[in-house]
C-alpha cells in the first residue's frame, strides 16, 4: 500500500518532502549528503564546519521544501546549491578567512568515502573527470575558479590577492570555466 | 548598450557565486533585459555546477545523519499534528488544554516550524544600525538578545550542550506575569557552541526572555533548569 521511496526519482521524493514526509527527506539525505559533506568540507577546511553547513543546508532543505522547482535543475544541484550559499555565507563571516584558507592544505582528519557501491564508484568516477578537467586549466584560470568557488572570495578579493586587476580575474573566471564546460561535455557529467 | 558594458565578463564570477550581493543583485536586474549576458550564464552555469564534484569524496559521520533526522522527526510530528491548520495565520488549535495561559500562540509549523531555531541563516541578517538595542543574557552563557522594534534574536556563543536527551526552549515572560509562556523555539547549540534564534512574535509586551532544558518535544511550562535569561524592560 505504501509507496517504496527509494525506487521513486528525486524529483518525486520531493513531493513527499513537500507534505513534511521525515522518511521521504532521509532518501534525499541519503543520497546526497555524502556530495554535500564533501563540498562543505573541501570548503569549510575542518570536520566541524562542515558537519554545521551540511546540517545548516539539509535543515534549510527540509524547511524550504516546498520551494524545490524541477525546472530550474536536479535536486542535487539544488541541495548542492544551497551547501555552497551556507558555506559561502560562514566563511564571509569568519574573521580568520585567510588563515582558514592557509590552513586548507594538509588537513588531517580526513575520512575519506570507501567505494562501498556502485553510486558511489561512479561518483568517483564523476569527480575525477571534473578535477582533471579543473587540473587541465591554465594555472592562472584554475586558481581563480578554485579560490571563488571554494574559497568563497569575491573577484575583488581575488584581484588583492593575487596583486591582479579586477577585470583580468573576471576574465580569467570566464575564459575557464569556458574551457571547463567544453571539456566535460554535455550529459557526461550528470547534475 | 553602456549597461551592457559596464558588465562585460562578469558572468564567470556571476554563476561562481563570487560577486558581493549588492553587485550580484544588480547584474540579476541586468540580465532580466540582456539576452547576451543570460547566454553566457546559461553556458557556464554548467561547469561551475559541475564543481561540487571536484571535491575530495568524503562521508559524513553517522552522528551527524542522527542529529538532523532526530530535528526532521521532531518537526514532522509537530507538523503532522498541526495537520490542515498548519498554513493557517492563526493558531488551529493549542497542542494541549490547560489553563488558559498556557493555549500555545504561533503554533503554526509550515514552511515547517518557520519559528524554529534557524543557525546560521540568521547570523547573515544579524541586526545592527539604527534603532537596534543589544541586551545581555544573564546566566551560564554568552548572549546577547538582539532587539528591533519588536522582533527579537536571540544570539549565542560557548554555549553548554543541553543534558543528553533535552533541548533548549525559549520562554517569554508577559509583561505584569510571573509565569513564562512556552514558545516553539526548541534548539541545540551548534559544535562550536553558538546558536541563533528568531523569537517568535512581538515582544512588545515581554519583560523577560529565558532559556531552559527539556525534554526533546518541548514543554508547555517549564521543567528544566533556567540556562539564562534577559529582561527586555
């Protein structure tokens, strides 16, 4: 009688997100919160900021369910779109950007996921083609997208930064990520 | 043509969420009437949602799935029996009869528990300016209650965790009463101790605003131990 929620696509688990369905949410956070955790930790830099952005996000996601548009993209680009904002949003209040930024390298209490299905090998899959492409980059290109991106900082921040003209980190910005879209492709990597 | 210019090659810093917001909201009104600029962004809105995928892949720890289900449960049970009033303006029905006092107010739960602590979210609209008045929490803890008009914020830092088992409650003391009447913010502090809480209401006619433990759920008159407190008057 009752509907099995893991076989239903995202989209129409979100339905039953909508009504305030608790199991219908966990399938969500199943299956995104490890690409979440992961996002937030690579900009977060440390296990506890970025178990509180993913709580933040996946607590916003619950609350906001509502506002979910299949339209404007894949429930993972929108849970992912919403770690990005908070984790944008912590970093720009921290004091210690910077700091936090230097100390982004080397992190020790990493745990990283083991490959315990095939979700996720093929996630690994996905996030090896994205980083080659990102690697493929000029330096220059590369390390403007990563410090906006992840970093959270602001093109004029960048420009200060790297000693650099606000509109030569725009273009910078643009021309990669151009490259970027031509190399991975439509449809290749999944969103 | 000239606005056009004035945003030529922003559209990478535009879909890498790398603009300030005043200058993010003015492209979002620029692209409403250049078709140039919307296909750009729509060409390299692509690869910048590709790049969450870049990142290391990593689990989070299972105490985390915990706490958010644990909150998501309380909510939806809340929820559930808020049932069809749960959009209502006005109250549908108070969760227990007791006396009178104690008919809860606000016990609206959707967009789900909109009064529920909201961390972090708030922190980015934290009050300052022009008729903002600060006022310190008193008790085992830092806090501030951040007062405009007659909204109020409660803003936390080293917080204690709450006992095992118990969350925080916010209670407001009416103005003229020396009972508290229970409100639907329920939160735990966040892992480095600091919390952010939109008090619910006006607190126009509130002396006092006070922080106790209960038991997961809530409670209608308070049971726990006072954590701190604030008097507004």
């Amino acid at each position: 009688m009752g509907v099995d929620l893991r076989t239903l696509a995202d989209e129409d688990v979100m339905q039953f997100v909508r009504r305030g369905d608790a199991r219908a949410f966990e399938v969500i956070y199943e299956r995104h919160s490890s690409a979440a955790f992961s996002l937030a930790y690579r900009m977060m830099g440390t296990r506890s900021g970025a178990e509180d952005v993913t709580q933040d996000a996946f607590l916003s996601l619950w609350r906001s369910g509502g506002r979910y548009d299949r339209a404007r993209g894949s429930v993972r680009t929108w849970v992912l779109g919403i770690v990005h904002n908070r984790a944008i949003d912590a970093l720009r209040r921290s004091t210690v950007h910077s700091k936090r930024r230097a100390g982004d390298e080397g992190i020790e209490e990493r745990f990283e996921a083991r490959e315990r299905t095939d979700v996720e090998a093929a996630r690994r899959e996905e996030s090896g083609t994205v980083r080659t492409a990102l690697a493929s980059l000029p330096a220059d290109q590369s390390q403007v997208i990563e410090l906006a991106y992840f970093g959270g900082f602001t093109h004029t921040e960048i420009a200060d930064m790297l000693e650099a003209p606000v509109g030569t980190v725009k273009g910078r910005m643009r021309l990669g990520l151009k490259k970027m879209r031509s190399q991975l492709g439509e449809g290749q990597v999944a969103l | 043509m000239n606005d056009h210019a004035r945003w030529e090659d922003v559209a990478g810093a535009y879909v890498l969420n790398a603009m300030p917001a005043d200058e993010r909201q003015a492209f979002e009104q620029h692209l409403v009437n250049c078709a140039t600029c919307q296909a750009e962004v729509d060409e390299l809105l692509p690869a910048a949602e590709a790049l969450p995928m870049a990142s290391p892949p990593m689990l989070p720890p299972p105490a985390l799935k915990d706490r958010i289900m644990a909150e998501v449960e309380r909510e939806a049970a809340l929820l559930a029996q808020a049932g069809a009033g749960a959009d209502r303006p006005e109250p549908a029905r108070p969760r227990r009869e007791r006396r009178g006092f104690w008919r809860l107010s606000g016990w609206r739960l959707a967009p789900v528990a909109a009064a529920l602590l909201i961390a972090g979210v708030l922190a980015g609209t934290a009050l300052d300016g022009d008729g903002t008045r600060t006022i310190d929490f008193e008790g085992q803890a830092t806090a501030q209650l951040e007062v405009d008009g007659d909204r109020a914020t409660l803003v936390a830092e080293n917080m204690p965790a709450p006992p095992e088992g118990r969350v925080y409650e916010v209670w407001l003391m009416p103005e003229g009463s020396t009972t508290p009447r229970p409100t639907d913010v329920l939160f735990t502090p966040r892992s480095d101790g600091s919390a952010v809480a939109a008090i619910p209401g006006s607190v126009d006619d509130v002396s006092q605003v006070l922080i106790t433990d209960e038991p997961m759920g809530g409670s209608d008159e308070p049971t726990g131990e006072l954590l701190m407190s604030a008097e507004l008057s």
